[in-house]
C-alpha cells in the first residue's frame, strides 16, 4: 500500500496535495477506500432517507445564474409568488404522504421585504406545528441582510423566531469566488456563504452542505472547496450532511457536457474520504436515477435523500426522477442495506 492509502485507512486527514491526488486514482479502488471510510462511521448496515417536499415559494429572482433553468426575472409572465393557502395545501399533501419536513426556497426576489418571510414561518408553525421548516439557503440570507440593512446574525435571529428550525446548503456551488463570478455573479461571495453558515451553527441550526460541479470548475476548485467545508466543521460542527451532484445543462446558459456517472462516483467517494468531520453523505438519485444511486451506496453514501415530494430546478433542465417512499425503501433493501427514515438531523424515525 502507498502512503495515502495507508492514512485513509489508518482514519488520518488529508492534505490538499493528495486530496487532488485522489482524482488520479482507478474508480474502483476509491469506491473500497471511501466504502471502507463509510463503515468506520456507519458499522451498521443502515441507509437513511427523509420524507418531504421541496417547496419553491417564488421562483422571480434577480441572481440570473447560468446554471439555473427554473427562475425569471421580475416582470416576467411566469413568475409568481405562492399565496400562504397554496403554500398549506403543499403542506397537507405533503403530511397525508407521510412527510415530516419542508424545504423552502426561493428566488432573489427584490421586492418581498424581511415581514414576508417572518409571516410565511409564523404562519406554517401555527397552522402545522409538527412540520420541521428547512428553509433559506445561504444565499437568501444574505440578500435578506442587504435589502433589510441587518446583519446576518440580525436576520437569522427574526426568522429563528419565526419559525426557521434549520437552513439547507443551497447556493454554495463552487466555493471559489473566480468561478461563481462567472457563473453566479450576482449572488453571494463564497466567504458569504460560509459566514452565514457559521453564524447559523453559532446560533444553534443545523444545516446541510451542498457542491454543484462539472460545469466549469477545475478539480483544484473542487478540492478546495472540500477543504472550506471541512474547516468550518472543524470550527462549528454544524454540518449534518453533505450532498455533491452534478450540474445539470439543460435549457441553461452554461453550454458544457454532462457529467458521467463515473464522474460522480469518483468525486462522491473522493468526498467520503475528505470530509472525515461531516458523518453523512448524500446519494443524488434526483440527478442520477435509481440504479446509480444504488451504485453510490458503495461509493461512500450512507443516505438515500429525500422523497422530493415535488421538485421543480433540477426538473425544469430537462431531468425528472420520481421515488415514492416505497420504492426508495426497496432500491435500499436490493443494494443490501436496511432502510430508516429519518429527521434533518439524522435522529431516527424508526
């Protein structure tokens, strides 16, 4: 064995140097050493999954990303707002499935003042109590604070209040500033994004992390990225889950080829191995289908997702996989696991 293998088995941390290194590696020995990694933090054979809905409250933004094929800009025809009695019966539905959780987000919409979002919290948890609200990606925050003149801190504060009980990890894409000015120029710094986390942790959520790659990113930028992440953890522990999946070209600006699904293997398991601190790791069947999300589940991936109730971005680039909650529960089952639903924080249901 070489000297990096060795310390990924000995559980030691890598440095930048040989997590770039990794990319270089046979597909199928990063699958055993990340599989390896895997069952020192999970011995168990468990696959988890959650059941609930995303929720896009408005889809008028004013970002303009190139990778975003769901969002108009204000004024146009097709933008719109969700009224809080269309909102409830999202919610219902989403209870008579079975769901526990909802993911809200939305656009950069410039006219909807802080009051909104407070009263759209304030009322779910008085009409839906039992509902845990996932909701605003860092992103949001942040356009929130500089519409509203508050801190960040200031912002979180008012929509803990709310209602808000813990913020996904959306909007970090690459978190290198050289590539979202080019391809997100109009939406937060990558220090941004990670303060917001920070002070989110600081205050007690919990959140998620997300990557978005194979656009136009280098596999340094990737690294790095890992890295940010795997620094904050270190600092705030705040990091339930991390979720990589591959852009989606589609009906978007960014005219580049689909990542193949030896692309999101390798960096998936690549992923297991580098983020030692964040226990749990994410399968993307929404932009992989069923069969190789199975297939993640030997590259590192301990979770099966969500049911996506509804899902709107990744299906208006032209990609559309639906899973009932059965038939996730069987995909987990064939790959030889045993499923469990769980909560955001990855307490137990069952």
């Amino acid at each position: 064995m070489d000297q990096v293998v060795e310390k990924i088995l000995a559980g030691e941390r890598l440095g930048r140097e040989e997590a770039l290194g990794l990319f270089e590696r046979d597909l199928f020995e990063l699958g055993e050493l990340a599989r390896e990694v895997r069952r020192r933090l999970h011995p168990e054979p468990l696959v988890t999954y959650i059941v609930d809905r995303n929720i896009n409250y408005t889809n008028i933004c004013v970002s303009g990303c190139k990778f975003c094929a769901y969002y108009r800009p204000p004024g146009d025809p097709q933008g719109y707002v969700l009224s809080f009695e269309e909102l409830a019966r999202k919610v219902e539905e989403t209870l008579a499935l079975g769901g526990y959780q909802i993911l809200l987000q939305g656009g950069l919409h410039p006219d909807l003042p802080l009051s909104f979002y407070e009263e759209m919290l304030s009322f779910l948890k008085e009409r839906f109590p039992e509902v845990h609200v996932h909701a605003f990606s860092p992103p949001e925050i942040i356009f929130f604070s500089r519409r509203e003149g508050l801190s960040v801190e200031e912002v979180l504060r008012r929509l803990i209040a709310a209602g808000l009980d813990s913020i996904p990890g959306g909007g970090a894409e690459i978190l290198v500033d050289r590539v979202r000015q080019r391809i997100s120029p109009h939406k937060c710094s990558a220090e941004e994004w990670l303060s917001v986390m920070r002070t989110a942790h600081h205050l007690g959520l919990k959140t998620t992390a997300t990557m978005m790659f194979g656009h136009i990113e280098t596999l340094e930028d990737r690294v790095e990225h890992l890295l940010r992440l795997r620094e904050l953890q270190d600092e705030t522990g705040g990091f339930t889950a991390f979720i990589p999946w591959p852009f989606q070209p589609g009906n978007t600006a960014l005219s580049v080829p689909k990542a193949t699904p030896v692309e999101y293997l390798k960096t998936l398991a690549i992923s297991r191995i580098v983020l030692d601190n964040i226990s749990n790791l994410q399968a993307s069947w929404v932009t992989q289908g069923p069969k190789v999300a199975q297939v993640a589940l030997e590259f590192g991936a301990n979770d099966f997702g969500s049911t996506m109730i509804e899902e709107n971005v990744v299906a208006a680039a032209g990609v559309s996989h639906r899973l009932s909650e059965e038939e996730i529960r069987r995909l987990i089952r064939e790959a030889g696991y045993e499923p469990r639903r769980r909560r955001m924080d990855y307490t137990l249901l069952e």
